[in-house]
C-alpha cells in the first residue's frame, strides 16, 4: 500500500463547506469544475460537529458534504477531524489541555494543543478516528486518510512526565545505563529512583528557553519522547481507520523541515508522505526545493503529496504578502518536479470569520471566478489536466545525496558552545543550495539510509555521528565515491557525549585530519579563506566558526588567511580507498560553498544541467515506464534562453523541442519536456 489510487496529479485542497450556508456548495463545486478541482480534504477540524457531546455523534452535516463530493466525481482525502479538539471536552476532562516549557496548565483554546499523553483524549480521538472510518469506508470518493493535522508542540505536564519515565525505562532498561548516558556525576545528577525524573523545562534543567538546558542528555531524550508521543497519537486512529479500512493509504500532513518532530522517526508508519508548504518568503526556492527532497525522502523516494499551500497569501505573519503573478504556479510545478503526486491548496473556499478569514483561498468571500487568483488556478488545473497520470510515481533518480539528521539539529542547537550562531538549516541549506545552483538532483536522506547507490554524500554539520555510519560513509569512499563533511560533525555519540578521540570523532580516519581547537567568533569577523585547486583559485569569506585542522594525510584545499591561524588548512581532501573525504571546517560562505562542492563533483561523471543559469532550476523524474520528464523552472522575473539538452516535447504546449535547440523560458515560466 502507497499512494492514493488517483488518476492524475491530485489537485484541489482543504474544503470547509461547514462553515458555509449550503447553498453556496453548489456554487462551489462550479467553480471547482471550472478549475479541474479534482480532490477535496474534507473534515479537518469537524471534532465538534460530528460530535456536539460526549455521548453523541451527527453525522447529519458530514454525510451530505463527503457525498455531495462524491456525487460531484470528486476524489476525498479524509480527516479523522481531530485537528482541534471540542470545547465540552476540555471542561469534562482538563487533562487534555497542555502543560507548557513555563509550567502553565493552558485552558480550552486555539487547536493542535492536546497533550499527546492523555488517556482521554487517546480514548476520544481514536473512537472518532474509528466511527469516520466505519462510516466512509466504504465510499469509493475516499482516495486517502488524513490523520489529524499539523502534528507539533510540546507538553510538560504530569502524565507526559509519567509517559516519559515510562519512555525511559524502555529505552534504558536500569537507572544506571540511563545515569551513563546522561552523564548524571557532572552537578551531581545521579538518579536513584525512575520519578525523581522530571520533564525538563523552564522550571527544571533549563536556564534560558528550550535550547539552553545544562544536561543535553534529558533534553534529547525529551524531544525523542515528545515525537514519539505524538507519533502514538497518529498511531492511535490510524489503528483505529485500519479496524474498518484496511487498504486506503494513511497520511498526515508533515511541516517539512519543522524542528520538534523527528519525521524520520514517523516516516515509517505512513503510507505515504505529505506536507504543507509555506516558505518563509519569495526567495526561498533552494529551501522549497530541499524541503521536497527531505519529504521525499522520508518514503525512500517515493513520490509524496503536497497536501496544502496557499493560493496567494498567508495571514499568520506579522506581514503577508501575495504571491506574484506566475509564482503559485511555479512553485505547484516546483513540488511536481521534486516528486509531488497533488497539489493541493489550503483552502478552496475562503473561512468568514475568525483568524483565517483573510489566509487566501481559490475562491474568495464573494465566490467570483474572475479573480487573478482563481483564474490563475484555473489556468493551473488546465494544465495539470494536459499532464494527466504520467508523471504519476515517477522517481529521481538522484546520485548525490543529502544526510539530514533530526538529533543532530537537536544536538547542535542545544549545546553550550561553540557558538549559538552557528544553526543547523544555514549551514545544510548552504550546501544543498550548492548541488541545487549546479543542477544535480539530490536524495535528502536519513543517516540510516542505504548509501550504496550514491556516488557523492553531503554531510553538513552531522554533529551526532549513530551506528555504524562512519563505516558506510567509509565504504563510499572504498569503491570511488565523495563524502563531504563539515565543522561540528562527528562530534557526539548517540547520548550526546564526547567521542573520547580526536575530532571528528569516527569520521577521522575517512577525512585524513584532526582538528586540535575550535574558535567562534562574532558574526561581523570574517577570516577568509584561500580555495585553490590546480589553476581554479577563489578567496571566500568565512565567519562564526573556525576550526583548526592538523592533517594526518589529507591535502590542503583552503588556507586561513588571517590571525594566528593563518596559512593552515581550512579545507582538506582526503584519498580513502578509490575516492575521497573532504572536510570543510569553517563556516564558508555561499561562494565558497559552491566552490567545494564543484570540486567534489568534478571527481564524478555527474552531468550539471545549466549550472551557471542563475534562478533557472532544473529536476528529472522517471516513470516507473521508464519515461524521462525534464523539468526547468525559471524562478527569475525576466526570460532566460538557454540550449535543450534533450529533444522531446513540452508537455504544457505539446511544442517539439530537438537538443540543441535554444529554447526561451518566460519569466517564472515551466517547461515539462518528455525525453525518452
Ligand atoms: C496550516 C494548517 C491549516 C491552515 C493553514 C494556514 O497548514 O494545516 O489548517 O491553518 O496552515 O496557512
Ligand atoms: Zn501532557
């Protein structure tokens, strides 16, 4: 079991006619017609609604919307409607509201704010989960299960700190392997009983928020047991959908790179994966991208859904902007090309009232179809409804990847030195950015993932090195492939303690060096750094951290140019085996990123598609048919013309393109080309 049995690319979104008069539903789904809305979510936030008591269940209401979609020819992605939970279930059972990091006990309000440990509201949530899935089974229109919504957050209160001892004891067995790993003698820590154990917080371990804790140890282990928590939430209904559903896929929507849930973890226990993609601004095509990767990731490659983004703007930000014209289609195209089977907005009809009224929506207020949004929507369904199912389950098939680590964010973010500033998303997007500006595709992978079929590995700021990785990273560079690593990587084992060896800890041997000392230094020092490699020289800057390499068999790349440190290694490449670890131990910056990562990929035979077209990105896909779909997306606001590199035909225009033709992308303009 995989992906929804669709028949083309999903496309349409989050539907709340709840909260509409029913007679705009019919209105609605003209519209929808009018822009190939083929697939609604419905249900999302119903808890209340279907069920108004304890006691009670309606489904009056929910009936007629799951089958006025069906009897529209809809597709219906399902939710368990434990988004938000009810209000009477908060009174009756305080024990659902959370505890937060300050030791607040929070009252009825806002959603997504269960504590994941309460017996009532697992009690409650999967005896929802369960009647939804008794009662629309059996509707042909249900493609796919939508459990809950927007998994996040924390909760400190009794039960999660019950939950977590309980966690504890599994993990560690005896109080002494836990007192170990903890490393409980430093401030006089030892336990010697499992509730002496607190969650750590504000009121306990930690001094300043939820990065400054003075034992790493507890702190790891809490976010480890708060994603579990909540992945035992998702658990819940989904075992509960499986009692009368054994066959449609199960979802629920990821937040993409969301630091408090480690969806490695979770990746498992989905049939397939999807996300909610909401960039930070308009310049974050390399970061959308990589975040595709990582989802697409999260299954082995398998394709996901983009189960939300917004048509036009947001309305949580202090400041929401619209998206220009081309853009919501280019980024749709974005999600497609880096392995997305739907794309779905949040929402299809505008909410009223409260905080989303003014979050965009395909259809607005006044229900209009001539509107810059909907008529842009619409183009959109056309042409998805031009692609049709080829694209659908098609592959990367990429031969760089990209390690992303959730416990070593976690490790690197909450540790006490070096530095604050040096944060983990920078420092990875900086290197993904790199193979992204040269035209590679790139598998965003686990640590734990098979790396046999990669030529080059990206290990950027691996801080917490598990297992047996040092020896698989070993093992690419054996039989001829390039690993890269950077500062701070290879500094901790699985408890976040010292390797007691040199730094890089394991990764020494594969990187020919060890690093004596580390400096961090504010944000406005800047040391720079000499590249050179043969004739191809630059002169990079680089800040925040700086650690000084002594070689133990590596080559010098790049030299420090300035104080004490001047004329030592900065950045080294080392022979293993038939290939090569290098090691770049300063923050460089994007320049000099970019610089490294060429090299490393002049040691393959890897074709860079248009790496010197800036803001033109390219992706491949192959259908399980063997079919070959090229992408190219010119994220720039003005044409670029470049030479095709492939004859085929644009599937958008169905036009015949011969390689060596120069071709003309408009501003944000896409181009789908079938080769064969
Ligand atoms: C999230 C939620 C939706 C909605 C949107 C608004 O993705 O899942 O319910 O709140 O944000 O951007
Ligand atoms: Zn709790």
């Amino acid at each position: 079991m995989s992906l929804p049995a669709v028949s083309k690319v999903a496309f349409g979104g989050d539907y709340n006619p709840e909260q509409w008069p029913e007679e705009v539903w019919a209105q609605d789904y003209q519209l929808f017609d009018a822009a190939r809305i083929d697939t609604v979510t419905l249900g999302v936030f119903d808890w209340a609604l279907i069920q108004p008591a304890e006691d009670r269940y309606d489904f009056a209401m929910f009936d007629r919307i799951v089958q006025r979609a069906a009897d529209e020819g809809r597709n219906v992605c399902l939710a368990t409607a434990t988004g938000a939970h009810p209000a009477w279930l908060a009174r009756a059972y305080p024990e659902v509201t959370r505890t937060d990091f300050e030791g607040r006990k929070h009252r009825y309000g806002q959603r997504h704010n269960a504590c994941p440990s309460s017996p009532v509201f697992r009690r409650l949530s999967r005896e929802l989960a369960r009647r939804i899935a008794q009662r629309y089974a059996g509707n042909p229109a249900v493609v796919a299960w939508h459990v809950g919504n927007e998994y996040g957050g924390a909760c400190y209160c009794e039960l999660c700190a019950a939950g977590f001892r309980d966690w504890l004891r599994k993990q560690y067995g005896s109080l002494e392997a836990l007192n170990a790993a903890w490393y409980t003698t430093f401030w006089s820590h030892t336990f010697t009983d499992w509730d002496e154990i607190e969650p750590p917080s504000a009121l306990t371990e930690h001094w300043r928020g939820p990065d400054h804790t003075a034992f790493q140890g507890i702190t790891l282990d809490y976010l480890r047991f708060m994603s579990d928590a909540l992945l035992a939430n998702f658990l819940d209904e989904k075992a509960a959908i499986r009692e009368s559903s054994p066959d449609l896929p199960v979802t629920t929507n990821f937040m993409g790179m969301y630091r408090p849930l480690d969806y490695h973890r979770w990746a498992s226990h989905l049939d397939f994966a999807s996300w909610d993609n909401y960039p930070p601004d308009d310049t974050s095509q390399a970061r959308m991208a990589f975040t595709h990767d990582l989802m697409r990731g999260l299954k082995d490659g398998q394709p996901f859904w983009l189960m939300e983004q917004t048509p036009s703007c947001t309305a949580c930000r202090d400041i929401n902007p619209v998206k220009r014209p081309g853009v919501m289609r280019l980024w749709s195209w974005q999600a497609v090309a880096h392995g997305a089977d739907s794309v779905l907005f949040f929402q299809l009809r505008a909410s009223r009232g409260a905080s989303e009224k003014y979050h965009g929506a395909v259809i607005g207020h006044a229900g209009r179809a001539d509107t810059r949004v909907f008529r842009e929507v619409a183009e959109l369904g056309a042409q998805l409804q031009r692609l049709g199912g080829s694209t659908l389950g098609a592959r990367t098939p990429a031969c760089v990847a990209m390690l992303f680590d959730w416990d070593s964010w976690w490790a690197l973010e909450i540790s006490d030195g070096p530095s604050r500033l040096v944060r983990y998303q920078p420092v990875v997007l900086a290197y993904y950015t790199a193979l992204w500006q040269a035209g590679v595709d790139v598998d965003v992978v686990p640590a734990t993932a098979d790396l046999s079929r990669y030529d080059v590995v990206l290990v950027p700021a691996l801080h917490m090195l598990k297992g047996d990785l040092a020896r698989r990273l070993e093992e690419v560079a054996t039989r001829g492939g390039s690993v890269l690593a950077t500062f701070l990587s290879g500094r901790v084992d699985e408890n976040d303690n010292a390797f007691l060896m040199d730094v890089p800890g394991p990764l020494g041997p594969l990187m020919g060096i060890r690093i004596d000392e580390w400096d961090a230094r504010e944000p406005e020092f800047v040391n720079p750094v000499r590249l050179e490699s043969g004739t191809d020289r630059l002169d990079a800057d680089a800040r925040l951290l700086f650690e000084l390499v002594i070689p133990q068999g590596a080559e010098t790349v790049g030299t420090y140019q300035a104080d004490f440190y001047a004329g030592t290694p900065a950045v080294t490449r080392n022979r293993f085996g038939s290939g090569h670890g290098w090691y770049v131990a300063a923050g460089l910056d994007q320049e000099g990123v970019s610089w490294v990562v060429r090299q490393v990929l002049a040691d393959h035979d890897i074709a860079l598609r248009y790496p010197d077209v800036s803001g033109l990105e390219t992706t491949l896909r192959v259908a399980p048919d063997g079919t070959r779909f090229l992408f190219l997306l010119n994220h720039r606001d003005e044409p670029v013309e470049v030479t095709a590199g492939h004859t085929g035909t644009d599937l958008l225009t169905g036009t015949q393109v011969r390689a060596g033709q120069r071709i003309t992308l408009d501003a944000r303009a896409v181009l789908v080309l079938r080769t064969q």
